[in-house]
C-alpha cells in the first residue's frame, strides 16, 4: 500500500527566507502528485499538481518537483511571506483513482 | 458559484447517538470522498463513491455509512458503534477520469465533538 511522508512535520522561518518542504512516497506507479494548502480548520487548497511525465511545475513563488524514479518531491517556496503560514500537504494519486496524503509540514513565517 | 459544501460546520454528538453530515457538489463529478483528520495526522479515507447507488469502504469504515442517491449529494453517518469519532471530517470529489491530470477538490469540513 502507498505510503506518503513529509519532513518536517514543523518547520519556522523568519519573513523572506527561502525554504524547502520534502514528500515521499513509498509506490512510484502514480498518476501525478499534488501539493496541497491548508489553513487551520479549513478544507484542502491544491497548490500545484505535477503529473507522472513531468518534473517539474511552477506558480508564482512556488515551484514543486517530481523525482518519481526515487519517491521524491519537493516544494519550493521563494521570499516567504507570513501569509505562506499554513500546514503544506502533498498527495499522490494512483492507478485506482485513489489519493494518498502525507500527515502534513506546518509552516510558520515569522515577521 | 461552484464548488463542494459541507454542513454543518460544528456538530457535538452525544454518546449512543447517530449524526450525519451534508455534502453537496455542484462541480458534476462522479467520484465523492470522506476524509477523516485527526491532529497531526494525514487524511485518511473513510469512504467513497464513483456512480450514483455505489460505494466503496475506505481503510476506516467501520462505525460510519455512507449513501449516495444523487450524484451532488454524499452524506456521512457517524453511527455509535464509532467509539473515538471527535475529529474534523472533508468531504472531497473528482472527476473519474484516471488521467495524470485529474485532481480532487475538498470542501471546508465538518468538526465533530462528543460529549
């Protein structure tokens, strides 16, 4: 069964700083990997998604790549603001049309 | 305007009895999904559905049932036999195509409380 993992679970940073979030996951045969938002008791935000063919996808400050061969991805965010303050979720999407989801790295910009 | 709505946002259950919460789409998708959150963990699935009159359990189905009569609606009942059922509930849909470019949308979730 497909097992998703994100280091760190917590992460704080001051204001402007660049940072790096880690996903991994256990089955590489998936459909795509998305990286999610979400705001404490709010729903999910999908951030970006980066399919199986691809390497790489980008929004604005955001940038998430894909190593599929290795289990890996990574969520770029560039010049942090405090309104990047969220918990990060990514998630990976198999061949059954099912979504499995990391526990989550909680992010704290500090102004 | 589109998207998935859950109500009601804040519920508090009293021991022995069954609640369900709403989820309404508006998005035409075929696929519906429960998620249950508890405090630092992931999501975890409770059920789902692809058509109308089917579902399917997820990894955390017992104590919870679902149905699924019209293709926006997919109601949770959290029935007494879930012995822990305090946590913050989404509800999520798709569409069924099982492209790579397929993703799922969730709405702003249900929080459940025993008392």
């Amino acid at each position: 069964k497909q097992e998703v993992t994100q280091i760190p679970a917590a992460l704080s940073v001051p204001e402007g700083e660049n940072l790096v979030l880690n996903c991994s996951f256990t089955d590489s045969a998936i459909y795509n990997l998305q990286w999610f938002r979400q705001d404490p008791g709010k729903g999910l935000t999908s951030l970006l998604l980066i399919q199986s063919s691809q390497r790489e996808q980008t929004s604005g400050r955001l940038n998430a790549s894909l190593d599929k061969s290795s289990g890996r991805s990574t969520l770029y965010i560039a010049a942090s603001q405090p309104g990047d303050s969220a918990t990060y979720l990514c998630a990976v999407k198999d061949t059954g049309n099912q979504f499995y989801f990391g526990t989550g790295t909680s992010l704290t910009v500090i102004p | 305007d589109g998207g998935i709505t859950q109500s009601p946002k804040y519920l508090f259950r009293k021991e022995g009895q069954n609640v369900t919460l709403s989820c309404e789409q508006n998005l035409n998708h075929d696929a519906m999904y429960w998620y249950r959150q508890d405090p630092g963990q992931g999501l975890r699935l409770i059920y789902y559905s692809q058509i109308v009159n089917d579902f399917q359990k997820g990894d955390i189905a017992e104590g919870y049932s679902v149905s699924r009569e019209k293709k926006e609606s997919f109601p949770l009942t959290v029935t007494s036999a879930q012995k822990n059922p305090t946590a913050f509930y989404l509800c999520a849909s798709g569409h069924l195509d099982r492209g790579p470019g397929n993703t799922i949308y969730f709405g702003e979730g249900s929080w459940l409380t025993v008392v």
